[in-house]
C-alpha cells in the first residue's frame, strides 16, 4: 500500500507523520491494540483488540464492572487525569498512535469528544456552555461564535427549546435537556469521534428518544462509541457491539449477529439476562 506524508490534526504543529493512503474506510478510524489499563495493581481493561470503522455507531456491552468506561475513558487520554491509573498497548486514530510523546491531549479530547453519564453542565449560561469550548480554542467573533452555539444546539436536538433564554443559567434545564446541552458542547468542538458512557441511562423515554435519533443523525459525519445497559438500544441504534467481561473483550461483530447468532456462550447469556 502506498503512503504519504501528512500533517495530522493531533500532532504538535509542524509535525508531519506517514499515513496509509487509498480508500478511507480501509483503515479504521480508531483502533486498540492490546490495550489494558491498570488502576493501581487493579487492571481493569485486559488485552483489548477493537477496530472503530469511520461512520459506525458501535455499542459497549457488559456487566456492571467489567471495563466499559475505563476502556472508553481510555480512547481519548481522559484517564490520564485519574491517579494510579496508567496503560500498555496501543491506540491508534486515524494510524497515529496516541500514546506518542508528539501527541498533543488537548487537541485528542477535541478530537476525540466525550459525553459522560451523568450531565455536568458548568454554572454558567446555556450559551456559555457550549461557547466553552471554541472560545479556549481562540474563537472571538461574536458572530461566528453564535453560529457555532446554534449550530450545535440545533444538531443536538435543544435549540428550539432554548432559543428565548439562552443567556440564562444551565442548571435551570432539565435531567433530559442538560444531557442534550453536553452533547451539545461536545459537538461544538467539530470533533471526528464521540464517546458516549450511558449518556440516556437518567433519561425518560422521550429524552431517550431523542438522544438515540441524534446518534442516527450524527453518524453520517462521525464515529460513535457508546455504553450502554440497555439491550434494546444497542440494537436500534448500533451498526456493531463489543460484548465485554471482567476487563476483555469477549465478543464484536456486526449488532444483528452478535443479538440473533452470538458465538460465544457468555455473549449469548448476557444478552439474554442471565448474566449482570
Ligand atoms: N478511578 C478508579 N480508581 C480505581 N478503580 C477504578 C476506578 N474506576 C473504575 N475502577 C475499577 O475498574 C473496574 C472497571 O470499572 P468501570 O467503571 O470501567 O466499569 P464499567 O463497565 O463502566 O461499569 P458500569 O457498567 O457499572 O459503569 C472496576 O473494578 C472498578 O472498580
Ligand atoms: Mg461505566
């Protein structure tokens, strides 16, 4: 295959790395490669092989425990802020590995956005939530600024319920719609991947609902990774899932596979309700 020097959004400027070329979808967007994480003398996350291709939804199942957040947290560097907490094995975005002393974590997290399971909106306006962002990220116009704000709250299904008051707190928004403002905020930063950690678990059906036709949407122009308990919704929403257990990853395949003709017995328990 042939390769060619490219500059990649994630390196320190002026670097320049060798990139596969050809058909985009050869390559996967994200890929782990024997990747484990320890908490202390805890690990956590064992040996985990996974390949995230470039407009996929993939879904993280398993039981209470077994790795999912720590695997996820894992993809763009969040752990890195947690104590104790250190990796082996590799992370690949877009062929670069992440782990690289020419990495830059800032630009990874734009990158690579996050959206946890509880909301935590800061105590400050909607606007400035999801202004946020573009702003530490030397945004100053006022107007593109707005375009962005909109643009975001619309993608993330919020804006016409906030449009009259977007210069009031936050933390007046429901459990539903402050969820929807953190998605909002993530997307504010254009990022190529999501990582959503049961991002409708303290949601209502309607929220749900809504969250889950936003993940629809969204994957036309990035790649989602999302945990979830809920069975039914890795179904719906996920083109593949990675079944996960005590810290491995047991099982991933296209979704319709791994609920109707799963290879594994554990898989096959899991999904039916006997295991977690
Ligand atoms: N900050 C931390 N410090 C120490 N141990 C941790 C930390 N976070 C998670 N762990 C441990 O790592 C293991 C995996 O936890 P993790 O939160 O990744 O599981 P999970 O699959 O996301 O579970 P759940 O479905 O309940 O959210 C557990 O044994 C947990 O106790
Ligand atoms: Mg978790």
């Amino acid at each position: 295959m042939q390769t060619v020097a490219v500059p990649s959004r994630v390196l320190s400027s002026q670097t320049h790395v060798t990139a596969l070329t050809g058909p985009e979808l050869t390559r996967p967007k994200l890929e782990t490669d024997r990747l484990s994480v320890f908490y202390g003398d805890h690990q956590a996350v064992s040996d985990v092989c996974l390949t995230f291709k470039k407009n996929t939804v993939t879904a993280l199942i398993g039981p209470s425990g077994c790795g999912k957040s720590t695997f996820l947290r894992a993809l763009n560097r969040m752990n890195d802020s947690i104590e104790g907490c250190r990796m082996a094995g590799e992370i690949r975005y877009d062929g670069i590995e992440l782990q690289s002393r020419q990495v830059n974590v800032l630009e990874v997290r734009k990158q690579i956005g996050m959206v946890f399971q509880r909301p935590v909106p800061f105590a400050k306006s909607i606007y400035k939530n999801v202004a946020y962002g573009p702003i530490r990220h030397g945004v100053k116009k006022k107007k593109e600024l707005d375009r962005i704000v909109e643009d975001s709250l619309r993608k993330a299904a919020l804006w016409d319920e906030v449009k009259d008051f977007l210069h009031q707190s936050a933390l007046r928004l429901s459990g539903g719609q402050q969820q929807r403002l953190c998605i909002a905020r993530a997307l504010a930063m254009q990022p190529d991947v999501l990582l959503l950690d049961e991002p409708a678990s303290a949601l209502d059906p309607v929220s749900t609902a809504k969250i889950e036709e936003l993940i629809g949407q969204l994957k036309k122009e990035i790649t989602i990774i999302i945990v979830t308990h809920n069975m039914q919704q890795a179904r719906r929403i996920s083109d593949e899932t990675a079944y996960f257990y005590m810290g491995r990853m047991v099982e991933h395949g296209p979704t319709e596979q791994i609920f109707s003709n799963p290879r594994s017995e554990q898989t096959r328990q899991y999904i039916s309700g006997q295991i977690g």
